[in-house]
C-alpha cells in the first residue's frame, strides 16, 4: 500500500492507525512524505518504527514537494508486492480491509478491482459506489468506459478505491502523470480502462475519504486546480489514438466539456486572475477538440452547460474573426 504525505499532521495519526489496523506480516507499507512542512515528517517517522513490528514498512521523504502523482510514483518504483493500492494520508481503512481486498484480487484473478468508499465530511458519512451495476464477475475494462452520456467507471476515478495487480506495473499502466497538481486519477484511469486486460468491482466498503479538508486543492481556487485542463488534454490525446478513438472519444469529450461547465460555474472560489486564466485556458481547450464531434457532444448536454460552452466558443470564434 502506497500512502503519500503532505501537511496533514492533524489527519496522519489517524491514518496510521489505521494501517496497524490492517497490518499482516506479509503486507508492505509505503510512506511518503512529499516534503511537508508541518509535524508530519517527525510522526512518520514514529509510525515507521512502530509498524514494522506487525509489517513491511518503508519511509520515504522528499527532499521537494511534487504533488500527489509524484508522490504515488516514487511508492510505486519502490514497491515489491505482488498487489498494490493506495491511501491518501488524510483518508482511513476499516480494519482488515486490506485484508478482503487482497483476498478479491486472489479469488477473481484479475488485472484490477474497484471497490465502493465512504465520504467523511465532518461527522457525516454517505456511501458512494462504482458506477457498475455487476458485481464480482470479470470483465473487460474497455467495456465499462460507455455509454458516453452516463456516469461509467472512467468517471470513479480514485485511485485508492481499488487495489491492482504488479503486471499493470510491468507494462506502465501504473504510473501517474508526473506534476499534475490535480486530476491526475483521470488519465490513469482511462489508461487502465483502455489498455488492461480484466477486472471486477466488489461491494466493500472500507475506504473512508476525508472530504472539506481545509487545505485541499479541491477547496481552494488557486492556479495549481488548473492543471485539470492538462489531465483532460492528455486524455483526449491519448484517446484519439486508440483504434477505437470514433467510439471513446465522445465519451472522454463529454466529460472534459461537462469538467470545465463545472469550473465556470463557480468562478467565486477562484482568485480573480485565476479566473480569468480558466476562462482562457478553458476557451483554448475548446478549440482543440475535434470540432464536428464537439458539436454532437454539446447536443447531448443539458441546455444550461451546453449554452455556457457555446457561449464561450462563439466568443473566441469572433475574436479569431476579428483578428
């Protein structure tokens, strides 16, 4: 289990505790510190000495801060289980869901399993699950990503809701986008979803994911959430390129569209030059998508977010005119 770690002394214990709560001797447990500047580093340090005793368990600080994705990739090149998964350092298991989760990936022999998760928000919990309905049986990944105008599993992007076999390691399909501050679960799990071979969703629930952290890029409007844009671009490249690009790519579209609609619409959050970048960058990432297809895909949108798109399309179709 790979669990990066950045200015969350206030969540890391708890997250700790957790892992004790699910320690065996044959399982192995990445802790990287991506260069905090808070107490994490010192109760990491503590935690490490502490769960070696019931488990398999490596410290790793950076000596800069690389965001997330970064951080998960360095737990990745030092992993040596045959399974993998993840933790973000504010979030908690259930005691001895590692358990059940390596005992899924045993049973349906499969390249990855998804598995449904608990928000925590304050003191309020609501269980939210993987967007497909069968349960326990293997499938092909490339199945679940339609139909295009329905939430699907490339739409459950988190990482650690989940647990995947080392042969994704082997063939790359493992490893995040270096330096995405945010989206950086989105190309990976298109990826995954395109290029792996099998896998299940299974009902369990032991995932919590802390949300409204104060701190969290999800809550703060800086220049670092635009780096959304940079994810969707990858996949729509990356989509473009598969085989069967004339069947995904509406799907990936779509969801980019629906990304940045959501975006502008709540442009209060965002630093006021911030702002106005998401606006331009949103506008140019428009103009990059395939134009025809973009039109079909604003036609199956509703009228509000479509009309927003549109909008801002005209806009920046004038303005090439005027120049």
């Amino acid at each position: 289990m790979i669990v990066p770690f950045y200015n969350v002394q206030q969540y890391a214990p708890d997250t700790l505790r957790s892992l004790r709560a699910n320690a065996r001797r044959d399982f192995e447990f990445i802790l990287v510190d991506d260069h905090s500047e808070d107490g994490t580093p010192a109760i990491l340090e503590r935690a490490a000495d502490q769960l070696s005793e019931v488990a398999q368990v490596r410290y790793i600080r950076h000596e800069v801060n690389g965001g997330l994705a970064t951080a998960r990739n360095t737990g990745l090149d030092a992993a040596r289980g045959e399974y993998l998964t993840f933790l973000d350092g504010d979030d908690w298991l259930a005691p001895g869901h590692f358990a059940e989760l390596v005992a899924a990936m045993e049973e349906l022999g499969c390249d990855f399993v998804r598995t449904d998760h608990v928000q925590a928000v304050a003191r309020a919990r609501t269980v939210h699950r993987v967007p497909h309905g069968r349960r326990g049986e293997v499938l092909d990944p490339r199945g679940a990503i339609l139909p295009a105008d329905r939430t699907t599993s490339v739409d459950y992007a988190y990482a650690w809701a989940g647990a995947y076999h080392r042969r994704l390691l082997e063939k790359g399909l493992l490893h995040f986008t270096d330096g995405l501050r945010t989206a950086e679960d989105r190309p990976w799990i298109w990826k995954l979803h395109r290029e792996a071979e099998s896998f299940a969703v299974v009902g369990l629930l032991g995932v919590f994911y802390r949300r409204g952290v104060a701190g969290s890029l999800t809550q703060i409007g800086d220049v670092r959430q635009l780096d959304f844009i940079r994810a969707f671009d990858q996949v729509i490249e990356e989509t473009a390129r598969d085989p069967e690009a004339d069947r995904l790519l509406p799907k990936a579209m779509r969801t980019y569209c629906a990304i940045i609609a959501h975006h502008l619409a709540d442009e209060s959050k965002w630093e006021p030059a911030v702002a106005r970048q998401l606006r331009a960058m949103s506008a140019a990432a428009i103009q990059r998508m395939p134009q025809d297809a973009l039109g079909d895909v604003l036609d199956t949108m509703d009228l509000r977010r479509a009309g927003k798109l549109r909008r801002l399309r005209r806009r920046v179709t004038t303005a090439k005119a005027a120049a």
